[in-house]
C-alpha cells in the first residue's frame, strides 16, 4: 500500500478526513438529528468500514489502526507545529 512513513501517514490523513466527512454528513441528514451521537457515530464508521472495504480493498482491521495512529500521532504533529 505504502512504501514510506511520509506515504503511510498521508494514507491515514485521508482516510481519518474521510471518516470524519462521513461522521458530519450523517450529523446534518435529517436521520442523524433522530439518533444520539453515540449512534450516529457508529452508523457512520460502518458506513466507512464498507466504503473502504468495497473501494481500496483495505479490511476493517487496518483501516482502524491506521486512523488511530494518525489521530494519535500525526494530528500532535499538526498541533505541535
């Protein structure tokens, strides 16, 4: 998939800016205003885990570390810059 930290860390960013578009587009759809953020957010990250899964061919399991890392590490680097 990547060859680089640089490459890896861009991966991450996109699929983080990704998930949260997917988190905020159901937030402003009239289905998000019936359900509780918890529900809105987990609806959401399946919509992602598929979408993902169906486009890149990146499983559920790689796609969650590599959000993680990035909102651990390459967002602090972000801030602290």
């Amino acid at each position: 998939m990547q060859g680089t930290t640089s490459e890896y860390m861009e991966q991450a960013r996109i699929l983080t800016d990704t998930k949260r578009r997917v988190v905020e587009s159901l937030l402003n759809s009239g289905r998000g205003a019936e359900m509780s953020t918890v529900a809105v957010q987990r609806k959401a990250a399946t919509l992602f885990y598929s979408l993902v899964t169906e486009s890149i061919r990146l499983n559920k399991a790689s796609t969650r570390q590599l959000v993680g890392i990035y909102e651990r590490f390459g967002e602090s680097e972000l801030l602290a810059a």
